[in-house]
C-alpha cells in the first residue's frame, strides 16, 4: 500500500468559513435590529467595526509563527482606524487624533523598545516592522503641523519617543538594521 | 543560533522568483520525491535523518520572507517536522504550518516523502538532498552494517550561486512559440483531490523497444503520451490546437561548471500540430517527436530558452515593482500565461545509489503537482530495472493513464499499477 485511504480533508479551512457567514449574517441582523427598534441611534455600525476588528485581529494570530512585531504594526494600524471610525461616526471631536493615537503610538513604541531589549538576539527579525512603526508614528506630527491637533505636546512627544526608540535601535543593532532593509529593499 | 546564522540571506535564482508570486492552494509549484524502502518506516529515526541531513545542505535550511520588490530566503533555526503522510500529495506547502521550511517531508508505511517547493531548487539538485536523507536513514537504522558511514564526515561541494546569471547569452534571441497549446478538456475531480496513478515498468524490456525505434526513452515515452491525449482527449473534444508537451531539462549537463544547489534548469517545448501534420499514428506521433527533439535539444536553443527567462526576471521596469502589486498582476494574468503547455513529462533518469544501500530499497517515485490548466502532469524516474512513470491528475477521468497503459503492455512491456486510489472512489461516488 503506497497511500494512506483516509485523506485529512481541511477542515479548518470549513470551520471558518462557516464563521465568516455566521459574522456576516450576525452582522446584517444587527442592522436590522437597529433599524426597527432604535431608527434614531445608529449603533449598529460600532457592533460591525468591532467584529470586522475582531476578524482581522483572529485571521492574523491564526497564521502560526507570525512575527511580534508585525503584529503589534497590524495592531496599531487597527486600533487608530477603529479609533478614527468611532471619532467620525461621533461627531469628530477630534479626539481620536488628539488622545487616541498619540497614545497608541506611545505604548507601540514602548512595547517595540521592550521587545527589542528582551529579544535582543532575535531583533533583525523586528528591524524592518519597527521602521514601519516609526514611520505611522510620525502621523500625530504631521497633524500637528497640519494645525488638526489641539493638544499638541502630546503628539510631539509620541513622535519624538519613536525617534528616540529608533536612535537607540540604530547604535545598539545597526548591522541588524543595515542587513534587514538590504534584504527588504533588494532588487 | 549564531549572528552570521541570524543575519544570513540570499537572493532567490531567476527561475525561484516567480514561484511564490505565483503560488497557491491552486498553483503549488511543488514536486515529490518518494522511497519505497523494504521494511516499515521508523519516523523518529527519519526525524534525526532530515536534521542530519539539513547539516549537510544547509541551502535547504531556510524559511521565505518577503521583501519590498522580491522574496528571499534567510536562515531558519528550527528543526523541521515530521508527519504521517495524510494529504494529497504534492499540496500546497503551507510554510507557517510546517515550521516555516519550504519543504516537507512525509512517510507512510514503507515510504518516505518529500514534497519541495520549486522556489527552494529543482528536481535534479531535490533528488541529491533526498538522497542524503535516505541514506541517513538507512545508516541509522542499521548502525552495524554502516558504522564506517556513521563515523566517516562526508563532506559534500556544493553552492547556491543563481548559476542562471553566471551563464547566460544577454545577446540571444528568444525562441519562444507564440502558439497557444491545446487544454485538455474533462471535468475536474472534486474536493480539491489530486490523483497519483504510478505505472511501474520492466525498464530493460522498455529500453529494448526503444532500441528497436531507435529513439531514447524520453523519446519514446513522451510519443506515447502523446498518441494517449490525441486518442483519447484530443479526438473525442475536436481539438484544433497543437499538443504541446514541455520536457525540463537539466542544465547542469550544459554547464558542468555549476554546483549550485539552487533552482538550474530549463524547459524545451514540443509543439505536436495533430491535424496540420497529420499525426495519426504512433508512427508518424514518434518521428515528429524525434526530429523536433533533434531540432530544440541542443545547447543553442535551452541557451535561448533560458536567456529569454533571464532577461524578464532583470528587466528594470519588472524590478521596480512591489512586491504585492506583482503578486496581483502574476495571479490575474495566470490563467493566460499557462495556456502555453498541454502537458509537462519530467524525466530524472536514473536513481544512482551506492551499491550498499540497495538491498534496502525497493523503487523510487518522482510526483509533480498538477494545476487548474495543465490538468495533468507527467514524470518518471528509474532504479534498477524498474522505471516508475508517473501521473498525477486534477482530472475526472483516468482514460489517457489507461490507453497509455494498454499501449506499453500491447508491445509486450510488463507494467505494473499502483495509485492513491483517488479516481476510482471519486469517479464511482459522482
């Protein structure tokens, strides 16, 4: 006999798929919901943002060995949009761009200095994710210049604080950074 | 885990670079080498063999990652895992599940899979790696019989240079067909199966016919493959274009220089025009076979082939895209770019093993994975007097593996089946 007879079909593959559909379906019943008992509120929008947050947060931790850092990049980028979808649907009171990122950008970047302190040996697998975290991070001072922030102290310093955890990245694991952007960047 | 093994990297081959663009669930890219041993396989033994092994080809000890333009390779410090064989063969290699190596290796009863993904090497430099596992393997089952092995350090020369750019002609012309191939026509067999129907045949008395046509075993076998889809796909669907098989080729042959353990091989493409050249008999189907081999395998032409392919993978403007944008452009245009092949018959000829490991081998097996256009697709592989030829199948239907069947044996060549077994439960269920 030179095959097995029982052949493992993929059934993790079924299993969400199936609740792809119960979420999609959940998701329209909300509408629904919200349209016949409370027409003036709109609250349904929330609910979906939350689930298709959920879906992005699971669908990425499924995919086994993934990298901290890129997830913690994936994170961030989630939470601000989520964050700036709550603002909007609000009112915009500019919180999100006020409080919200900034802060987001400030424990982002002090998870990335503690990751790259308590992996030091592994860090040029975070090199490149943590160039990406400096660059979305520099977007609380890019609205600072662009006059949308009120409080602006706060941003500067979330912006700076990156800065400063890629300073420090730079002349402890400069070769590990040089050799992750010339693979990245190879042509 | 050492910093040089920590920062290592290489650059994927020319010929490596389009196989992750390209790959999915649908498209593996992957082929499978298979060693049916004489006695039970014993998977924690197999498991020291691989990592032993790994040692030794420290080239296949690397993950993927992609960068901003192009994927590379960097090294992997886990030990890779060993699984009971319950897939389909030749599936796509999920790396993130398989501890991030881009092969896999697999057993089941007697046999001992590995299943590579073409970015990794090719089937010449796969059949090397495999080689050493079973060896190995064999050595630490029966530590008595090699303990000289055991103990000796064999050093292997090896290197993973893209030979690709080393050797090729920036001034040659391409000698691409701009042809489209006859699609064998059929439905597909369901639930995302692959058939694996292996015709294991008298190779002396195979090699005696062939004599007798004076035309080499390749030659021959890919007329009978031929004259099996004209009978019994190409007739029956009124097919107008030509039937084209591909046939890779081994370019270390041309340029013995190269010990890259990276992907080195071309391709030469036979263009059977059925009705324009009247190609109804296996007669007429063998000669054409054997004046075309004549016409494309020859240094100046796989010279051509693989230029051609050069030159696109060092096309600046090609370069300059990122990475996800020629994944999309690769994946929509896939379709299209595949119609250009009927069928691919691959050949890795003879199965060298030292004379001491023999008696523990039964035969060899070479699987290549079929895709949504090329349906199905061909290879073969010989040890001792036993050629083992191989079809695996996205096809509902096993009739062009029967006639080819009936043919060998209407010359008096003994052929033995084996399958997976995939046809006959599907066909009955639908």
């Amino acid at each position: 006999m030179l095959y097995p007879q029982k052949i493992n079909a993929k059934k993790t593959d079924f299993i969400i798929r199936v609740a792809i559909l119960i979420s999609y379906i959940f998701g329209l019943l909300l509408v629904l919901i919200n349209r016949i008992a409370t027409p003036g509120i709109r609250w349904a929008g929330y609910c979906n943002a939350g689930i298709v947050y959920i879906w992005i947060t699971v669908l990425y931790l499924l995919r086994r060995n993934v990298n901290i850092a890129s997830h913690l990049f994936i994170q961030m980028l989630a939470i601000s949009a989520l964050c700036v979808y709550f603002d909007i649907r609000m009112g915009f009171q500019a919180w999100s761009i006020n409080f919200a990122i900034p802060l987001i950008v400030i424990v982002t970047n002090i998870t990335m200095l503690i990751l790259s302190i308590a992996r030091f040996r592994n860090y040029a697998r975070y090199a490149f994710f943590q160039v990406l975290i400096v660059l979305l991070s520099l977007i609380p001072i890019f609205l600072v210049y662009e006059n949308m922030v009120n409080d602006k102290s706060f941003s500067i310093f979330a912006s700076c604080l990156s800065l400063f955890n890629l300073i420090i990245s730079l002349i402890f694991h400069f070769k590990d950074m040089k050799t992750e952007l010339a693979r990245q960047f190879h042509l | 885990m050492k910093k040089e093994n920590r920062l290592y990297w290489r650059r994927l081959d020319n010929s490596a670079k389009i196989f992750p663009i390209s790959a999915g669930k649908k498209y593996s890219t992957v082929f499978r080498f298979s060693c049916v041993l004489k006695e039970q396989i014993n998977p924690d033994i197999l498991k020291k063999a691989v990592i032993l092994a790994l040692e030794k080809y420290q080239s296949f000890k690397v993950k993927m990652r992609s960068g901003i333009f192009w994927n590379y390779f960097e090294h992997n410090p886990k030990d890779p895992i060993i699984h009971k064989e319950e897939d389909y063969p030749c599936k796509y290699i999920d790396y993130r599940r398989n501890k991030n190596y881009l092969f896999k290796v697999t057993y089941f009863d007697k046999k001992i899979n590995i299943d590579i993904f073409h970015s990794l090497t090719d089937g010449n430099n796969g059949n090397e790696f495999f080689k050493e596992i079973v060896y190995t393997y064999i050595e630490l089952c029966h530590p008595k019989e090699f303990a000289e092995e055991l103990r000796s350090v064999k050093k292997v020369e090896y290197n993973t240079e893209d030979s690709y750019i080393t050797n090729y002609d920036k001034n040659a012309k391409s000698n691409a067909s701009s042809k489209k191939a006859y699609i064998l026509k059929g439905d597909r067999i369901k639930l995302g199966a692959v058939s694996a129907i292996h015709e294991i045949i008298d190779a002396d008395k195979l090699k005696q016919i062939c004599k007798e046509h004076d035309s080499t075993v390749t030659q021959y076998l890919s007329a009978v493959l031929i004259y099996s889809i004209y009978v019994e796909n190409y007739l029956k669907n009124n097919g107008k274009k030509p039937i084209k098989l591909c046939i890779p080729v081994n370019l270390k042959k041309y340029f013995p220089n190269s010990k890259t353990m990276s992907n080195f091989f071309s391709y030469i493409t036979l263009e059977a025009e059925m009705k324009k050249d009247n190609l109804n008999t296996f007669d007429k189907i063998l000669q054409f076979v054997k004046d075309d081999f004549k016409k494309r395998l020859t240094e100046e032409e796989i010279i051509k082939t693989m230029s051609a392919n050069v030159r696109l993978g060092n096309n600046p403007f090609i370069k300059i895209v990122p990475l996800p944008l020629k994944k999309a452009i690769v994946r929509l245009g896939y379709l299209e770019i595949r119609r250009y092949t009927t069928i691919t018959f691959s050949n890795v000829g003879r199965m060298g093993i030292i004379g001491k490991y023999k008696p523990y081998i039964d035969y060899f097996l070479m699987l290549i994975a079929p895709e949504p256009v090329e349906k199905i697709k061909c290879s073969a592989v010989t040890y001792e007097n036993k050629m083992v030829f191989t079809f695996t199948s996205i096809l509902n239907d096993s009739s062009i593996e029967k006639r080819f069947h009936e043919f060998l044996t209407s010359k008096g060549i003994e052929v033995k089946i084996e399958s997976n077994g995939v046809l006959d439960v599907i066909s009955t269920k639908n």
